[in-house]
C-alpha cells in the first residue's frame, strides 16, 4: 500500500516539476486508482476493478495504467473469475510482453486456464491453454521456485489431453470407425508415450486392427499389452478376444 501511494506521488510530483500544477487528468486517474486500493482492501472486487477501468479509460499515465491493468488481472484472479482473469492476463501479456514480474503472470495464468479446465470428454482448449503457459513459464524460467508445482500442473495436463483422445478413440471403436480409432491410438502413444492408462489404449488397438482387417497388426498390440503390462486389467478382456477371434 505505502509504495504504491509512493509511486501516485512521485508521478504527481513529475507532473509538478514544471512549477505547474498536475493535470487534470492525472489527478482523476490517481484519484481512481486509489479508489479502487481502497475498495480492495475492503474486500470489494467488481468496485476496485470498475475503479481501475477508470484509470485505464484516462490514458493519461502509462506507469499508471499498467499497473491498473495487472491490478484488474489480479483481483479477477483473487475473485476465482478465471476466465474474466484468464482474458485480462493475455491482454496485459499482449501490452506488456517484458514486464518484471512475468514469471508471476505467467503462473498465475497458468492457474486461471487449470481452474477452467473441462471434464476429458469436453472441450479442451483450457487444457491446452494451460498447459502452453506452464510450458511457457518451465522454459523461460527454469529456476522458478515453482518449478517443481509448474511440473505436476504440466503432467496433469498431459494426462487429462491423453484421456481425452482415448475417449475419442473408444467411440470410434464402438461406432465401427477403425481406421480412426487406429489413427486415435497411435497419435496418443506418439504424443503422450508416459500415459497411465496405455494398457487400456493398447486394448482398444489391437481391436481395432483386427476389425480392419490387419491380424498381423492386431497380434503385435495384444503382445505389446501382455509383454508391457504383465499386470494389466485389460488382459483378461484381450485374451478373452483372441480366443474368440483368432
């Protein structure tokens, strides 16, 4: 609070050191800025953000005005607004491309896109929005003390996009599309090689193959499932398919 009252003064003060007196427009921007301190610190979050739009509508101080903006970012975020805190975030990312305090940006909306995420049977642009700013952020800032935290988020991410295209591929499998299930499992074992439930994925393949018309192929998955994954559920369902089938 002390500094940020600190820097209102040192701009009136700038804008003084003419011997005239500040104008008008930066006495209503300071004004504002510090309404909206003011309401924030009383717990009031839609009256400090509609305060700090205020200060953006001036234009008159950039200093100011980056600070409203990432203000307006974070309060949305303490809000639990995710996706109002997810849009103002890029904006600022978009105005602010090099701003000290980047790596807490990126982080924090990193968290915005995860509290947004979807079920693994719905859209998943939040997922992947999250886990390109977490990568973002690992890649940047290899040393954040975060780093280990960004790391789960990131495997999490993986995880929910991986169970994602297994869903789709099972619907495709039910529904007598082979060749896209095919396509399906293999761009989840070329993308996501670590994913938990690759047995399963394996399952599916090798059911897939055979209903193609590629036995040879088939054969080579059930394997891969009994060889790899000794300790499977899924086997009893793959050997059950072979008796059957081959």
């Amino acid at each position: 609070m002390y500094r940020l009252l600190g820097l209102l003064a040192l701009l009136l003060m700038t804008a003084c050191s003419s011997k005239t007196a500040p104008p008008p427009d930066l006495n209503q921007a300071a004004a504002h800025f510090q309404q909206g301190e003011d309401y924030f610190e009383r717990g009031l979050y839609q009256d400090a953000i509609a305060s700090w739009e205020k200060v953006r509508e001036s234009y008159y101080s950039p200093e100011l005005n980056t600070l409203a903006e990432l203000k307006i970012a974070e309060t949305h975020f303490l809000a639990e607004d995710y996706l109002e805190a997810s849009v103002a975030y890029e904006e600022f990312l978009k105005n602010h491309p090099g701003h000290t305090r980047l790596a807490d940006i990126l982080y924090q909306l990193g968290i915005a896109y995860y509290n947004q995420l979807r079920s693994p049977d719905q859209d998943q642009t939040s997922t992947r929005n999250a886990l390109s700013t977490f990568r973002t952020l690992q890649a940047r800032y290899p040393d954040d003390p975060r780093a280990s935290e960004v790391q789960s988020y990131i495997d999490a991410c993986l995880d929910q996009l991986a169970t994602s295209e297994l869903i789709v591929a099972k619907f495709y499998l039910k529904t007598g599309h082979y060749a896209a299930t095919i396509s399906r499992i293999n761009s989840l074992r070329a993308n996501f090689p670590s994913y938990r439930a690759m047995d399963e994925a394996y399952l599916y393949l090798g059911q897939a193959y055979f209903k193609n018309g590629d036995r040879e192929k088939a054969i080579e998955a059930f394997n891969t499932l009994r060889n790899t994954y000794p300790a499977s559920s899924y086997l009893a369902d793959a050997e059950k398919f072979v008796k059957k089938h081959f």
